[in-house]
C-alpha cells in the first residue's frame, strides 16, 4: 500500500515532516517501509501560451509555436499534434535541467533554432504520455510560473508494510484515520457532489443476488454519455502515487476511489450487457470464463460470478471479464461496487494464482457499509471528469445489513494486561478518535465501526488502547511474578554433552539443511524418505532419513576447499516414515576424511583410518562409562569389509565403517571417508547410569609382557579376551602395545605385544603366583590362536 | 665366615655419588663401580657363598632389590643430564608444540546455547516439539484460522498425509500447555522452514526460540522486562529495545521489537538503513484464543511469548552477512567461532 504525503493531507493537518509522520505511524503499528519523492527533480520549466502556431515549412508534422513564457515571446519547434494558440503548456527554456539530469540547450530542429521546447508530460517525467504536449488548465495557469511550484510537486511517496489485519489501512482514508488518531481529531472526508438525472437507474438494469454467502451486498450505478479519455493531471498524480498506471478516465478513477476508500469498484461497459439484469451467482461445475487479462481459465467452485443473467461478466472480488471491458468506444458503464465473503475470494484466488488489488482487499475484509459511499463519490467523478450523466438512484441489493458489533471494555483489564495505570477518559479518547462509538462508564461500551473488521473481542480493543497510548511508555518490569523451579531438560543437557566430549575429540559440529535430494539417497533411505508436496526444488525435496547425505555434502564442500582434514560431526533430528508413520527420531553423526587431524613435525601427515574414528567413540563411550562393542555386519551405506555394528552390552547403538565408494561418488567424494551413526535417543538412555564408587586397590600390581606370532587374521581383540580368561579374577587389565609385521615375521602372520597387569584385591601376589598365571595364559593362547611366542 | 654387608648403608652411599654426577664420565664411573660385573653388589652376590645359610636368602634378595634400585635410578639420572644437554643444544621453541585437537561448535549452537542459558536464569526451562507438526498445532490452536490471510506471512512446506513442516516453534506453546498447568515459564529452540527462495538473506531452514510465560497477572510490562534484560546480557547493557505495535495471530497485543543499531548505536548506518534500529524478535501478550484452545481460563491467565530467529540474531552478534554460511559448514568458517 503506497500513497503521497500531501495526498494524506488532503484528509487530516498535520505539519510533521515526512520522516517525522513515518516514525510516528511506525510507533503505532502502521509501519512506513520507505519514503521516496514522488517525482524527480526538475527545474527552469515555467508556464508558456502558445500565441501563434505555423507549420515547418518542410516537415509536415513539425510546426512553429510562437511563446509568451513571461518574459518575452519566442519561438520554438514541436512534434506534438495537440498544440493550438491559447494552450498553456510547460516550456523548458535553455539551462533548464530535466528528470535524469538532461541539460536543455537551444537546438536546431530541421533548420529551425529552437530556444528549448514545449514539455510532455513524459519528459518531466510526470507520467508515460510522451506523444503529447502537456496541457495545464487555463483557468489556473499563469505564464512565467515555475512548473515545479505552480504544481506542488514537492511530494513523497509513502510506502506502507501493513500487517494482514488490517484491510481499513489499505485506503488513504484508513491511513488519515491513523493519523487521527496520533492527533486526536477526525478525518475529513472528501464531500460529495453528485448530480443524477436522465431517469432511474432501477429502470435500466435490474441485481438478483443468488449467492448471498458469496456476495452479501452488490450495489451498482449507470454512469451514462460518458467520454472515454486520459485523465487530468491530478489524477495520474494520485494513481502514479499509489503505484499504479494510468489507463484512461474511467478505470482511472475506478482504481483511484480503491485507493481513497480501500473498496474496490468494477467499471462495466454496459452496452456489452446481452440482458440488463445482474445476477450473481456461485461458478458452476466445469464453468470456464476469460478474463481481463485474455486468459481463459477454469473457475474454482468458490468462485462468485457476476452475469447479466446470460454470460458471465466477471469474477467477482477479483478480475472483470474480457468482453464487458471498457473500452475506447464505451459510452455508457455500470458501476459496481460490492461485499464479498473474504474467505471465498481468499480462496479463488489462491486457486487461480491472481492476486488483484481488489482481491487483496476482499479477502481480508473491506467495509460493507462502506460500499454506498465509494459508489457515490466515483459516479460524481465520472460526471465530472468524463461529462457523463449518471443516473438517478443505486441499485442496492443488501439483504442483510451488517451493524456494527457491540462490545465492552473494562479499564481494570486494560490496565491488567499491558501493565499501566491508565485513566479510563483517556481509553475513551483513543477509541473516539479511532471512530469507535464510545459510551463511557465502568465498562466502556463499544460500537465497532464495520470498517475494522479485526476488532472482534475485548483483548482488540485492549491493543488498540495499549498501540495508540504508545508501547514505549509501558514500563518495564524486571520482577518476573511469582517464582518457578526451573527444570533442566535431560535430552538438551545430554545433546550439550556430548558436543562438548566430540569438540575436545577434535571434531567441529556441523548444522545441515533437514531437506535433502531424493536421488542421491540410498535404497534404503529413499523407501523412508518423508516426501514435501510442495518442495523449492527436486534437490531440497525429502525430509533426510539419516544424516549420511548432510554430511557428506559438507564433506564435499570442504574438499573442493581444499580444506585438509575433514572431522565433523551433527547432532540433529532424522525422520522417518514406516507404513505411513512419521516418525522423528535424534541422530548423531561422526565423519573423517582427508589428513589425521593430528599432525606433527616429528611423525609428518597421515591419513585418517578407522582407529581414528574408533578412538574418538570409545573415547565418548568412556566418558559416559559405557564400554563399546564392535562386530562386523553389513550396512548399506558401508564399504563391504568395512562396517561395523556398534553396541554397549546388548543394546545396539548404531553403526561405523567406511563410506562405500560409490556412494561417497554421488556427493563427488574420491577419497575414504569414514563415518559413524548413533541412536541418539538410545545412547542417551544408556548414559543415564551413573558412577558407582569403588575402593582403591591397596595391594601393587605385577606386569608381564609377551609377544606372540599368530596367523594375520586373528583379532587382537580375541588375543585379548583369552589372556582375561586365563586368571580373570587377577588379571586387572590386558592391553596390546605393538602389532608388527614383516621381516623376519612369515608374510602371513604377525607379531602381537601384550602387556597384562596383574592384581588381587586381597594380598600382594608373589612372583610365582604370578608367573603362573602368566604361563597359562601364553598356553592358553598357543592353543587357541596357534601362537608361538616371540622371544 | 666373612662380615654380613651393610647393604643399607651401601645403597645411601651409592645414591649420593650418583647425585654429585654432572657428566657421562662420572656417570661411568658410578656404573661399573656399583653396577658393573665387578661392582660392590656383584662382589656381594658372589659373595653369598661364605654367609650362613640361613643370612644367604636373606642378604641375596636385599642386594638384588639395591641393584634394581640403583639401576633405576641411573636411568633416570643419565636421561636428566641427557635431556638437559639437548636443552642448551638443540630445542628449538618456534617448532609448533603438541597441541590436543580442539573441534568448536557450531556458531548456531553457541548463540543458542547462551540464549538458554540467559534465559535459565530468568527462570525459563527448555522445552521441545516434532518438526513435521499439524496444521492444528502449527496454525489452527494458534488462531490462524483457516482461509485467513495471516497463514500468508508463514510460506509453509507441506508433507504427505495432511502433516507440514512446523514454520515456528510456537507449536510448542500449545503442546506444553496442554501437558501442564500454569505458571508454567518455557524457552523453546529449534529448527523451523519456510517455503522461501535461498539467498543471502532468507533460507528455508532457521532456528527459532520461542519463550512463553503463562500464569496469574502476567502483563506487558513483565514482558518488557525480560525482553529487556535478554536484550543487555546478549549484546550488552547499552543495548535499547524499542516496542512497535505489529500483528500476529497468536498474540495480542503484538509487538516488534526492534534494537538500537549495534555499529552505530541508533545515529544512522549502512546496516540499519540509517533508521538507527534493526528488528530483532516478536512478541506479544498471549491470545486469549491460544488459551481457550487449551481449556485455560483467559479472564484468570494471562501470559506473554516471543519468538527470534537465531541466524538472525548471530548475524547481528558476529556481522555475518549471509545466512547461507550457517548451512554450507565450511569448516574454515566454523573455526571461526
Ligand atoms: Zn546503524
């Protein structure tokens, strides 16, 4: 919504500058966006009468105006059609500097000088007529004027950002009521001159509302002997500061009206009628009907049409129809000006993908009593500005009238809700100047103006009071009412947690897009894969299943950066949706590529591997005094040797392994990645055990090392598992120090260091009770692993 | 029957020469004389033989305990002066140290994470809700009627059967509410979408934090109050709030409120459009609409919400002037917080 600073004068004084009035009805709610002039500077353009005009000897279509501007006679060359002696017109003398900064200079024009030149109102930039010269009216115009100051064009465009509540602020009436009401005073509204005659309009066409749901009230004028033509000045003025064109008299004022009074109003050409009877109707199943705009189009069954009986003539609320347009030829009009249920313009809009001006205002809900008005003051125009004769009487069809809601408001819980101590004939000050009815009492009784559709219940009119009496002077209390016990939330505490273990690991949290590309997903993703219906794009177009896609894309965005290590992790939600189940669960995700993220001068740069990512879980898994389990399963998303169940004790945790290449290619990642997914929601629960004391050990441990050669395939877990089993009430703990393979190692086996502490809760172990337990378990391994020991 | 050694005395003895040893040469010195084949503890051991039987055992294991003993210890002693010789030669202190890896976390989680934390303090527990929500939850108990015009404020994404993608995380508000009665004090963070184009300033995913605070006698000037002191703890106590009236349909009255610009403290800059203020949240008294949805009582409850956009808020803090940096996780950018 866009109107002109001294056009909102025309309805209410006030003498605050334009930023001034801005921030003034910023405070208030009615928020200006931006103030901009209205039109581009100009100068050295004064007023001259053509004298005398001749034509270019030469050149047909040039001719010679002979010029008074004030000072002297001169003459100068025009191409416009329209120039005749006694024609005030806006002449820009040599020196004169035009909008876009063009310096005017005496010129030669087909072998005349010509001493600058008689202005359209395009390069004034005043409007897009650029065949014509100007024409200023005669009654006012004085020769020698400065164009700029004899048209007041020192103006701005205010440019509103209203909220969607608010219809009765899309009209320079509603925005002149604000103004009001920051001042306390009313709104003038223009006066209405309007002259019938040449019969009843009741005798020409007739209105029979068969959808009153859709339309409550249509009312409608003859605007007879009407002549099309380009509007004056002032009018191109007003539609050019609502950001709007101009088309020609009729439609101009049509839409001007709109603006002045937010109601929208729809100019027929009335010879176009098969029938003079309009009939409004709900749109019938399959109708189709083409609109203004030449677009044949399927009407929603929503939509309410406007028909004279026979042909549809318009969707209503919305966009007239091609053939009733008026056109250049129109001679005669019908007026309408109508109430349509909101909601049901709402909709047919939606459906059509049209979003008129007009639409816009039905659909959050013009003024029914408004309606009358509008219709008046825009055939009074019509008389005026295109000579036409407009009948005697509306036809109004309003079956049931809508008056205004009565509410009450109590000051008590005014002052309750906003927190102040505000006088009650204060409250009734706000709500005068708002054009409430207003009867004052213990309650304050209401009546509601049908042009606020947004004030329904007492807590509006509470905002109404709180907006216009400031929010600035509501104090600020920092004594919260009333104490509450605060409760930590467990499942945030944990998420925080675990960050802050995986940030000292090394990793940077990542936060990814939720919305993922369904064709990079695998298999078993994509099945559970909740799908948007109305997505920006096929690659933002599924909710993400896991958190494998995400990362990996951040993973490809750092490589293609050239970032050399990659540790990153997210913990984040994943949905999921199993036989039309939705279901939302929190994952947590681990990825490494690229450099260890460990490098140092003596050991130089390595590649991340699996111990890497394995040594920051069970790191993790300490800290929450969980042991973690690995055993190889397959997992789709995983390398075929590389992927790995994760588990503490018997409750799976989620997965670990190295990203198959071919999937890793999807997101254009060449090198391993490796990558590990958790349940959060289940390693959570395993978390919440919390530590139990146990005594120190008071007698010294004994060590003893061994290394053994066994066949390259055994697990150095095994190894392990079967040294605790030798003596597990001594052995406290067993560890491998040294895995090593080649010379002079066989090619197919390896050398396993193994250190084992050796301890008893109760009595300091001797050596050869030590030394026992220590040869069974070398024994112990020789049988099961076939190990020989390395000496 | 030769002395019984006084392997005690033996011991202190050795372990003050090996104190006094400075160099390589003295240390020599020391080994072969306690340690070597032909030191005092092997004259000892060898020795053994012309003791009684019964001190054999007993001297035999004090003597080997005194050789490990002193073994040990010129282990340590010769590492010392061999660390203390590379000290003086060769330590080069420019070389990088032995830094522990150190991660960070997300820029978003830091903001977020003092966001909570402020608000803990003001008595606000956290609280949250699922993403993909109903239109109930996300519109309908929030008074946005159905076929209104306000649900065009909030772009949504819409997801098979009849769910959406939550555009706030007031949500949360009625799924609390309906769980617990008043007072109840909530701050609720998370991830929220719009149906909106992706450029530098809009993306169709962000952060919310929606706080909501419902019991007796809660009014406007309370939540001034604590939108206040959010405001001087986040970006400091010569931050000023300033109240616009504004529109939105699950509070009344609503209001937008704006901050003094943080470059030029309110005189006008590029990064307020020279207005002086930036807008940094909404809020507003709750609806009594909002509550009748969640059979509360309006004329004994009353209660206020807000809501910002965390993005929003770190770009503020940290000058970032494009949101999409949030969601590319460039690590080199993440490092940075
Ligand atoms: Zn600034």
């Amino acid at each position: 919504m866009q109107v002109s600073y001294k056009w909102l004068q025309e309805y209410i004084a006030f003498d605050w500058s334009p930023d001034e009035l801005a921030r003034r009805l910023t405070m208030i709610g009615t928020a200006v966006e931006r103030i901009t002039p209205l039109y581009e500077k100009f100068s050295g353009v004064r007023i001259a009468r053509i004298e005398k005009v001749d034509r270019h000897s030469g050149q047909d279509r040039l001719s010679l105006c002979t010029i008074n501007d004030g000072t002297g006679v001169r003459v100068v060359v025009c191409g416009a059609p329209n120039v005749h002696p006694g024609l005030y017109a806006p002449y820009a003398m040599p020196g004169a500097v035009l909008p876009g900064g063009m310096e005017v200079k005496t010129a030669t024009i087909a072998g005349v000088s010509s001493p600058g030149f008689l202005c359209s109102e395009a390069e004034l930039g005043l409007s897009e007529e650029s065949d014509r010269i100007m024409e200023l009216d005669p009654e006012a115009a004085e020769t020698g004027m400065d164009l700029w100051e004899f048209l007041d064009l020192d103006d701005w465009i205010m440019q509103f950002e209203l909220t969607p509540n608010r219809p009765d602020c899309m009209s320079a009436l509603g925005l002149a009521r604000e103004i009001g009401a920051l001042i306390g005073t009313k709104v003038r509204r223009p006066e209405l001159e309007l002259h019938e005659g040449g019969g009843a309009a009741a005798e020409r066409v007739t209105v029979q509302i068969d959808d009153p749901d859709g339309c409550p009230r249509y009312a409608a004028r003859i605007v007879d002997n009407i002549e099309i033509k380009p509007s004056p000045f002032w009018l191109k003025r007003r539609l050019h500061a609502a950001g709007m064109r101009s088309l020609n008299n009729i439609v101009d004022i049509a839409n001007y009206i709109m603006i002045e009074t937010g109601q929208p109003l729809h100019a027929f050409d009335f010879a176009t009628f098969s029938r003079p009877n309009i009939v409004v109707r709900a749109a019938t199943a399959g109708e189709e009907f083409t609109t203004l705009d030449n677009e044949r189009r399927a009407m929603p069954a929503d939509a309410v049409m406007i028909t004279d009986g026979a042909a549809a003539l318009a969707v209503g609320g919305i966009m007239g129809g091609l053939a009733s347009e008026v056109s250049a030829v129109t001679r005669a009009v019908l007026l309408e000006s109508a109430y349509f249920n909101p909601s049901r313009i709402r909709r047919t809009r939606k459906q059509l993908g049209l979003a008129s001006e007009a639409a816009l205002r039905f659909e959050k809900g013009v003024d029914p009593n408004g309606v009358g008005f509008a219709l008046d003051r825009a055939a009074a125009l019509m008389a005026e500005l295109a000579g036409g004769q407009v009948l005697q009487g509306a036809v109004d069809v309003y079956p049931a009238p809508v008056a205004p809601l009565r509410l009450e408001v109590r000051p008590v819980r005014v002052n309750k809700i906003i927190g102040v101590d505000l006088a009650s004939p204060r409250m009734i000050d706000i709500l005068s100047a708002l054009e409430f009815g207003v009867t004052g009492g213990k309650t304050i009784a209401v009546a509601v103006p049908t042009f606020r559709p947004d004030i329904t219940r007492e807590i509006d009119l509470i905002e109404e009071i709180a907006r216009i009496a400031d929010y600035g002077a509501i104090p600020v209390r920092r004594k919260a009412a009333g104490r509450i016990p605060t409760a930590v939330n467990p499942l945030n505490q944990f998420e925080t947690r675990i960050k802050e273990i995986l940030v000292g690991e090394g990793l940077f949290e990542v936060v990814t897009n939720s919305l993922v590309d369904p064709r990079r997903l695998t298999p078993g993703e994509a099945g559970l894969a909740v799908k948007l219906k109305n997505p920006l794009s096929e690659e933002l177009s599924v909710m993400r299943a896991s958190l494998c896609g995400s990362l990996l894309q951040v993973v490809a965005h750092n490589l293609n950066r050239q970032v050399p290590t990659i540790a990153i992790f997210e913990i984040g939600r994943v949905f999921q949706q199993v036989d039309g189940v939705i279901r939302e669960r929190h994952a947590a995700a681990v990825m490494l590529a690229g450099n260890a993220f460990v490098t140092r001068w003596e050991t130089g740069v390595r590649a991340v591997d699996f111990y890497d990512l394995k040594g920051i879980l069970v790191t993790m898994c300490r800290a929450l005094r969980l042991e973690l389990e690995l055993c190889a399963a397959p997992y789709e998303m995983f390398a075929d040797r590389a992927s790995f169940e994760l588990r503490v004790g018997e409750t799976p945790l989620g997965s670990l392994g190295l990203i198959a290449p071919e999937l890793a290619r999807r997101y254009d990642v060449k090198i391993p990645v490796w990558a590990a997914f958790l349940d959060f929601d289940k390693l959570e629960r395993a978390g919440r055990a919390t530590a139990v004391y146990r005594p120190l050990p008071r007698f010294p441990k004994a060590e003893r090392d061994c290394a053994v050669i066994v066949s390259r395939s055994v697990k150095g877990g095994d190894l392990v598992e079967t040294v605790k089993r030798a003596a597990p009430e001594l052995i406290e703990q067993v560890d491998i120090f040294d895995v090593y393979t080649g010379k002079p190692i066989a090619a197919d086996k390896k050398s396993v260091a193994i250190s084992v502490s050796y301890r008893a809760e109760d009595r300091t172990l001797t050596d050869a009770q030590v030394n026992d337990a220590h040869s069974k378990a070398v024994e112990l391994l020789k049988n099961c692993f076939n190990a020989e020991l390395r000496e | 029957m030769a002395d019984v050694p006084d392997i005690d005395r033996l011991t202190a003895q050795a372990a003050a020469e090996l104190e006094r040893a400075e160099d390589q040469q003295a240390l020599d010195g020391f080994k072969s004389r306690w340690l070597g084949r032909k030191g005092e503890l092997s004259l000892i051991l060898r020795g053994l033989k012309d003791l009684a039987p019964e001190q054999r055992r007993e001297i035999g294991v004090a003597a080997n305990q005194a050789r490990e003993k002193l073994q040990a210890a010129y282990d340590q002693r010769k590492g010392a002066l061999e660390q203390n010789k590379a000290v003086a030669v060769d330590l080069d202190y420019t070389l990088p140290g032995r830094t522990v890896p150190r991660g960070g976390l997300h820029v978003l989680t830091q903001v977020t994470d003092e966001i909570v934390r402020i608000f803990y303090g003001m008595g606000f527990e956290v609280a949250d809700g699922p993403e993909i929500e109903t239109d109930y939850y996300n519109f309908t108990a929030l008074n946005f009627p159905p076929d209104h015009p306000a649900r065009d404020m909030q772009d949504t994404f819409f997801v098979e059967g009849d769910y959406l993608l939550r555009t706030h995380t007031s949500p949360v508000q009625i799924r609390v509410f309906e769980k617990r009665r008043p007072p109840v004090r909530i701050l609720a963070p998370g991830r929220s979408y719009r149906n909106e184009a992706i450029n530098a300033r809009s993306y169709c995913m962000f952060h919310q934090v929606e706080g909501f605070y419902a019991a007796a006698d809660v009014s406007f000037a309370d939540l001034k109050g604590v939108l206040v002191g959010f405001a001087e703890q986040f970006f400091g106590a010569e931050a000023k709030l300033r109240f616009r009236p504004s529109f939105f349909p699950f509070t009344e009255p609503s209001t937008e409120v704006d901050i003094s610009c943080l470059l030029c403290g309110g005189k006008g800059c590029r990064l307020c459009k020279y207005e002086g203020w930036l807008e940094i949240l909404g809020a507003g008294m709750i609806d009594p609409e909002v509550f009748r949805a969640v059979n509360y009582d309006p004329e004994r409850i009353s209660g206020f919400a807000f809501g910002m956009g965390i993005e929003r808020l770190a770009m503020m803090k940290y000058r970032i002037d494009d949101i999409r940096l949030f969601f590319e996780n460039d690590l080199r950018f993440l490092a940075q917080f």
